[in-house]
C-alpha cells in the first residue's frame, strides 16, 4: 500500500483512498478529506436523489482553483462494484457509459476522485427520455444576486400554485437560486421544456425589467435569468446537497419557502448561503426538505393551460396566494419536517470513522499529498 494511501472498509467493500491532507479549497483550508467526510455524514439524505441517475462527474485533481474536467464515461479503473448506465449520446454516436451512485462506497469511491461537484440527470437511467421533475435555474447578472432570484422563485411558485402543482426551492450553492417541481408521472421532455419556456417568457412579459429568457449575455446584467433550457435529456443539473467549487465549501442546499420569503424582505443574500457543516446541522434538524421531489406525484399541466393564465394577465406577481395553496404548503411543509429514520441512525458519530470501518489510520489524520489525472469534454 502507497505510503499517502489510506484503506476502508465501507458496508462489505473496500474503498482505497489517497492524498487525504491534500486542500482543495485553498481560501478554506478544506481538504480532499474533508471532502470525503462531508459526503459520507450528508448520505442518508444524498443517496435518494442520486440512485439510478446518470452522473457526470466534475472532477478538481488539484483543487478550486485550479483546472478542472467533466466526466460522462464512469473511468475504467472503477472498482468491479460501481454500477453503470448505457445512455446513448447522438452527439458522440456512441453509447456512454455513466456511473451510478447507489451506495455510500460508490460516493465515497467517486469523492476520493476529487469529484467535488455532483450533476445529475433530470431522469433515471432506466427511463432517460422521462424526466422525473421540471426545474427552473434562476441565474442573476450582475450587479442582481439571489435576493432578485428570491423575487422571481416566489413569482415561479405563485404560478404553479394557480396551476395546482407544488414546487420546491433549493440554493444553487453558487451565485443563484433553483426551483423543482416533482412529477413523477409518465412525461417526456418534448412536454416539460416547452411549458418551462412558455413560463419563462410568461415572467419575462409581465416583469421585463428584471426577468430575461434568453441565455445571451448582454441581456442578462441586473437581471434573473430564468434558464428553462435545463429540461432536456443532454442536459445535466447541480444535486442537491452537492458541494460547489467556490472559494468556501458552500452546497447546492434545499430550502423553505419561508426562508426564501425572508432573504428576499431582509435583502440579504448571506441568508442563503450555507457551507458543507450548515448543511449537515440543518439536515438532522429538518431531515430531507427535497425528498417529496422524489415521490410526489403531480400531472403536468397542458401548455394551453399556462398560456390562458397568462394570457388572463393572472400570472406572475398578479397571481394572489390562495387559501386552498397556502394549505397545501403547510401540509407539505409538515410532511418535509420530519427527520427521516435512517438520519437519525445515522447521526454525525464521528468524522469519517463513524460510517467508514478503517483498515489503516483516520482520515483526519492524514497529511499526504498527490495528484491525479485524465480528461474529458464538457457535457451540452
């Protein structure tokens, strides 16, 4: 075994990890163990939103600041156990074969790979061309930051109320602010990007002086720019609880309505900001606020529908918050309260030891150094 290597053993498996006193997050001072660690205390929640999903890799061998590559193909030297996905890519005219992430020695295997930042799929591998969710990026140009995407959200929410669907606000753990709402119903992305455009342009009608559709730079500076274009199946999307290659390590955190609510009356975009060790008080104090993402069932409106809101001139801010919506937030709030069981098992033991059965010294101990390699195109 290399000197800077460190062996565990993770539910049956044997994941070999190295250069674990390496920092990644120069300004921080976080390290690739650290790293590693943050991800196995956040699995019980994590694990959900990744099983069955196809997952590019973003990967930063030398950390932040440095340079950095996407991986689609899960690498060849992958342990035998790391699940895969065949899904075709009409760009390369050859079948990809992505990783799954099923299982805390998978996440753990594919952090040891520096793969700081997670992006998955709107769908599950099983069923590529059915997304199981829509979901509206909110990008702010400068000088807009994610007060104004706060504004918009709640503008996004109000619309799918009116349209009897609930819908769910997550940090992008960067600059903006995310919105998702679950369907879980037979839907193709032929269904759900066009009404994520339709709507996109509906608040960009009724609120021209801070809501763009369009992706060009030049239109964007002091506004929101509602990115509908993520729902299509080339495309892939930050997970939730997925930490962010910025200068602290900040993560792409599921939020409440009503914390949205106050950032935006405060203006103060501190409010939503979270680092990796926020993120894991606040995930045993409120469990999963994303998991109804996963199971919720919701019918996808007809484009007919949204248009005739629109149309009314009932969309947007005009759209008034209703008793029967107000209701069903509560309700939805109450269900995504609750700490969910294997959470509490869970708990944060202790760093990595706590999940992890060491067969060589603790992570945290670790002071080696090393780097590693290979290469890959950006995905569309």
């Amino acid at each position: 075994m290399a000197q800077d290597e460190t062996v565990v053993e993770i539910e049956g498996r044997t994941v070999r990890l190295s250069n674990l006193g390496k920092v990644l997050y120069p300004e921080a001072g976080f390290t690739k163990g650290q790293i590693i660690d943050y991800y196995a205390r956040i699995a019980p929640v994590l694990l959900p939103h990744l099983e069955g999903r196809p997952l590019t890799l973003k990967r930063y061998p030398n950390g932040v600041t440095g340079m950095y590559f996407y991986e689609k193909n899960c690498p060849r030297h992958r342990p035998e156990w790391v699940q895969t996905a065949p899904v075709w890519s009409e760009g390369n005219n050859t079948w990809m074969k992505y990783c799954l992430v099923q299982d805390l020695a998978t996440l753990v295997w594919c952090a040891n790979l520096a793969d700081i930042e997670l992006h998955t799929s709107l769908s599950r591998a099983a069923d590529i061309l059915r997304p199981t969710m829509i979901v509206f990026d909110l990008d702010p140009g400068e000088p807009a930051d994610i007060v104004q995407c706060c504004q918009v959200a709640l503008w996004v929410r109000a619309i799918f109320d009116r349209l009897g669907l609930e819908s769910f606000p997550k940090t992008s753990g960067s600059k903006g602010l995310q919105v998702y709402v679950p369907l879980n119903s037979a839907v193709t992305y032929d269904e759900t990007k066009p009404l994520a455009h339709e709507l996109a342009r509906t608040l960009e009608r009724q609120h021209p002086d801070l809501v763009v559709s369009e992706m060009k730079k030049n239109l964007r500076g002091g506004k929101v720019f509602v990115d509908w274009s993520q729902n299509d199946d080339h495309k892939t999307t930050v997970c939730v609880y997925s930490l962010r290659a910025k200068a602290r390590p900040t993560v792409s955190a599921p939020v409440k309505w009503d914390e949205v609510e106050r950032c935006l009356q405060k203006r103060d975009p501190e409010l939503l900001v979270f680092d990796s060790g926020q993120v894991l008080s606040r995930s045993e104090k409120l469990g999963d606020l994303f998991a109804p993402i996963l199971k919720l069932r919701q019918k996808l409106p007809a484009l007919d529908e949204l248009r005739k809101l629109s149309a009314a001139g009932d969309a947007a801010g005009l759209i008034p918050r209703s008793r029967a919506a107000s209701k069903k937030s509560a309700t939805a709030g109450e269900r995504r309260g609750a700490v969910p069981e294997q959470l509490t098992q869970a708990k944060r033991d202790a760093p990595i030891a706590g999940k992890l059965r060491l067969a060589s010294k603790g992570v945290k101990s670790a002071k080696p150094r090393g780097r590693s390699t290979t290469s890959k195109r950006r995905p569309a």
